[in-house]
C-alpha cells in the first residue's frame, strides 16, 4: 500500500542547535501511528515542519506523493494536513460553531461577489456549511454546545473542538500533539475511543505526540522514538516498549 | 430647540469619527496594529473625490465610489509595502513606520495639490430640512451622514458574523498561527481588512468635507486622532465599540463647543477620554482582560 506521508533525512538546524536530524518516517495509508520521546527531543519540531510553520534545513517530506517543502501552512492545510495543539490553540471568543466553520473555510468556495451580494446561492451554501458543521460536531457529543463560546467548554471538551475543527478542514493526515496532556484516566479512556471512531469515520491517517504510555500502547499500531531530534527506535509497541534504548531515554541508566 | 440642533449636529460629527473609528479598530483587531495613517488616507478620500468632480466633471456620487476604490488600493499597497515586512517586528517599530507614513502622505499630497487650501463642495449640495415650522434647520449632508453610519455599521456586522471572509477574518484576529493552520490566508483576510478599512476612510472624507468644506493636505490629521481616541474609549478591537465611542465623542464636543468653549472643546474630549480610561480601563465595550492564575 502507498504511504501517505514519507518522510527522508528531514533536518533542522536553529541557529548552532540541531533540533532535529536525519529523520525518516514512513507512514502508510490509514495507519495509526505514535511519535514519542522525552521532553525536548523535538517532537513538535517535527509537527511545525509537516505544516510549514517551520522550513526545514534539508530532507524531503512528501504528503500522498506530493512535495509540501515551502509551501506555507495555509497551502499545506488545502492540500490535507490538519493538526491540534499542545496548548489547546481554539479561537476562544468564538462560538464552538464558528470554530468548526473556520476549519471548513476552504471547502465552500463561493466568490466574492456571492458573499458581498448575498446571493442565494451564497445562502444556500452557508446552509450547508452550518449543516456540515453540526454533523462534525455531533461526531464528538459537541452539538448541543453549538452556541457555546469555545472558551467556557471544560477542558476535555475544549481538546475534542481542536479535532473536530481539524477535521473540518477534510485532512488526509490529521497530526495530534499530545491530545491527552492533562486528562484525567477516564478522559484519556475516552480519548482513545474518540480517536478509533475518528479514524473509522473519516478514514483519515493518525500521527500523534503522546507521553500517555497506555494511550499509545493502547491505540497506536506503530510507534517511532525521537531522543535529541535524532529517530532512536521504531517498531511495535510491543518491540518498541522493551528496547533497552528507549527505556534508558526515559528512566536514565 | 438649540438643544435638538446641537444634539443632531453632535450625532452627525460622531457619525464620521465612528466610520473613521471603524478603520482602526478593524486593522487593531485584525493586524494588531495602530495604523496612524488612516487620517491621511480621509484626506487622500476627499482629495480624489474633489478632483474627480472639480476636473473631470464627474458626478458627486461617482466620485465617491473612486474614492473608495483609489483608498482601497493605496490601504493595501501601505499595508504590503510599510507593515508586512515589519509583521514580526516590534509593535513600536511598526508605530514609528505608520507615523511616517503618514508623513508621507501629508507630504504627497502637498506636493500634487499645493498648500493653499481648497473649497469642497459638498456631494447633496447645500440644502437643508426645516422642521417645527422652521425653527429647526438640518443639513441635508448631516442626515446622510448619520444614515451612511448606520448602514456601514449594519453591513460590516453582518458580514463579520455572517460570512465566510468575516469568519475568516474574526480567526485571524484571534490566532493568526492557528487560523493559517486551518487554511486561512492570513495575507489576503489582512490585506481584505486594510481595503475596507481605507474604502471607509474614503467615504468618512468626503463625509467631513461636504460638513466643513476647507480642504489642507493635513485635513486628515485631527479627525484621525479623534477617531483614534473614539475606538480606544469605546474598546478598540470592538466594532460596536467605535460606533458608540464615535457618537459619543461627536456628542461631547460638540456641547462643548455649544455651551463652554469653542477653543477648549478638544481638551474637553481628551479629558473624557482619560476619565473613562481610568475607570474601565479597556473602553466602553472592550474585551476584559482578566488573566487566569
């Protein structure tokens, strides 16, 4: 099967600092695939990198076959990469609607002179665009909240917006950056279940950042070790989890 | 009677500072920056509309659409030339460079038109509306422009919660990476807001100069900081905001003008505006920003 995002000797250098080195990843059509390490081994160095907020000093990255290198994340976005964030990024004073339909922003193309003339075909696809909007939403138990702010959603809720609003924007690849960071055992329990559903019901590829070690054994089907920007392991959990390496990275001799 | 008369001519000064407020505070919340430039593109807006009528014998109203169209262009090229380059700068970098253009503008225009001042005719000429049996006299030029403010206001907020570009441009203000990340051009939502911002300025000149017809290169000077102070008292950032700031402050100076002093009515406007910073400090209708601990 084709991979949908290959990776090769991606590098990147900030100034003296080699913050990441030599990469290589390959990952095949709907895979469900983990990038671990210890803190700082330059995990969402490599996300920035996929999206084009970063340019990277050398190597290639290839999305379905295409080459994203220099384009800027806007167009990496159209071309179907999506992520979420670390630190939740929602547009917090919007509503959780509005949020979603940022992300749906270039799948309803109409032209200007339909948005400034208030056409009805412009009506008929704002419709649709909220239509499409609320399906998202009611993927993840968001629909009631609709109408909410996105800034007084609980925490965990807040984490399911930044993936439904990824998902609007119709990804090949969807990029999660430590979706479970500071969720509770039950919320990370559901987490894993949002996650499998996702994939199921958007056939859309996986990459994620996690430190949860259950959450990663638990869902993902190949995992990829990063320690000081450089690959150290990769494998299954199984294979990956016992390598002496990964666990002197983590533990320490 | 003198009352209503001042009242209405309050609204109508308003009207004007709340369109040129409008531009601020939508360039404020989009590119987080204080273009000190709009005021002269007011001047550049009346400018164009009065040559296109006084040379080219164009209508009053044709020539206010090439206003907007002529400002629209010139907020855009300013913004690509002047501000992009400096969008990673620092905010005061990007201050001192709107401050020069302005200069530069004023200095433009004092080359193409001269410094002697020229005589705008107003675009619904000089008639007026008499009401209780004459008693009260309007200006036509003053309804229209409380109308023109109203409508502006309408327009822009339904396109900003209503549209696609508007959503568009509402993610952008409030995180540019993250709405880049989602497939926003950020380049084309803040050149967008640029346009429409300096397409009002445009309108907002040609506005002042059909009420006080003296036209100077720095026309756009004073109006501007008026406008400027009406977006920081009403929140800037905040489209209601620069409405209700602009009426306000329309209001304020012009009673002051009516019923203390003529010369003292622009320290009484900035007087107000430091006492209602002083108590709520982000403006009438600004964002609060409380900080979670």
């Amino acid at each position: 099967m084709a991979n949908m995002l290959e990776v090769t000797s991606l590098g990147i250098s900030f100034g003296g600092l080699r913050a990441v080195d030599e990469l290589n990843l390959s990952i095949p059509k709907g895979a469900l695939v983990g990038l671990i390490g210890p803190n700082g081994a330059g995990k969402t160095t490599v996300f920035n990198m996929l999206t084009g907020v970063y340019r990277p000093t050398d190597g290639g990255i290839r999305l379905d076959g295409e080459n994203i290198i220099g384009k800027t994340p806007h167009e990496i976005s159209k071309m179907g990469i999506a992520r979420t964030f670390q630190n939740i990024r929602l547009f917090p004073g919007m509503t959780v609607l509005d949020n979603v339909k940022v992300g749906l922003h270039n799948q309803m193309p109409y032209t200007l002179a339909e948005s400034v003339f208030h056409l009805g075909s412009y009506r008929k696809k704002e419709r649709g665009m909220d239509a499409r909007a609320l399906e998202i939403l009611s993927v993840f138990g968001l629909e009631e909240a609709a109408a909410y702010r996105a800034s007084n959603l609980p925490y965990g809720r807040q984490r399911k917006l930044e993936i439904a609003r990824a998902l609007a924007t119709n990804p090949k690849l969807l990029l999660l950056d430590e979706p479970a960071a500071g969720m509770n055992p039950q919320e990370t329990g559901e987490l894993m279940e949002t996650i499998q559903l996702v994939r199921q019901r958007f056939g859309v590829t996986i990459l994620l950042i996690e430190h949860d070690m259950k959450l990663v054994s638990g869902i993902c089907e190949y995992l990829y070790v990063l320690n000081f920007g450089r690959l150290l392991a990769e494998g299954t959990p199984g294979e990956v989890l016992h390598n002496p390496d990964v666990v002197v990275a983590y533990l320490g001799e | 009677m003198n009352f209503l008369f001042n009242l209405i001519n309050g609204i109508s000064l308003g009207s004007v500072y709340a369109i040129i407020a409008l531009g601020y505070t939508m360039v404020y919340g989009i590119a987080k920056m204080l273009n000190f430039a709009h005021g002269d593109v007011i001047m550049v807006g009346a400018y164009v509309s009065f040559c296109a009528t006084s040379y080219l014998g164009v209508s009053p109203f044709l020539s206010v659409g090439m206003a907007i169209v002529i400002c629209a262009v010139l907020g855009v090229a300013i913004e690509r030339l002047a501000y992009k380059p400096l969008r990673s700068a620092s905010s005061l970098a990007v201050l001192i460079t709107a401050i020069g253009v302005s200069y530069f503008l004023q200095n433009a225009a004092l080359l193409i038109w001269g410094s002697n001042p020229k005589n705008f005719s107003s675009i619904v000429g000089n008639a007026s509306i008499k009401l209780f049996g004459g008693q009260l006299s309007i200006p036509v030029i003053t309804i229209v422009t409380v109308v023109t403010c109203i409508v502006v206001m309408a327009a822009l907020t339904i396109f900003t919660s209503k549209s696609k570009l508007g959503t568009a441009m509402r993610a952008v203000s409030e995180d540019k990476g993250a709405a880049q990340l989602m497939g926003i051009n950020v380049n084309t939502t803040i050149s967008l807001t640029f346009a429409i911002g300096s397409g009002l300025a445009a309108v907002a000149g040609v506005l002042l100069c059909s009420a006080y017809p003296v036209m100077t290169p720095t026309l756009g000077a004073m109006p501007g900081i008026k406008a400027f102070t009406a977006a920081v008292f009403g929140g800037i950032g905040s489209i209601p905001g620069a409405m209700i700031g602009g009426i306000l402050l329309g209001i304020i100076e012009n009673f002051s003008k009516a019923y203390i002093d003529t010369q003292l009515s622009d320290a009484i406007v900035f007087l107000v505006l430091i006492v209602v910073l002083l108590i709520k400090p982000d403006g009438l209708m600004g964002k609060k920003q409380s900080e979670k601990v």
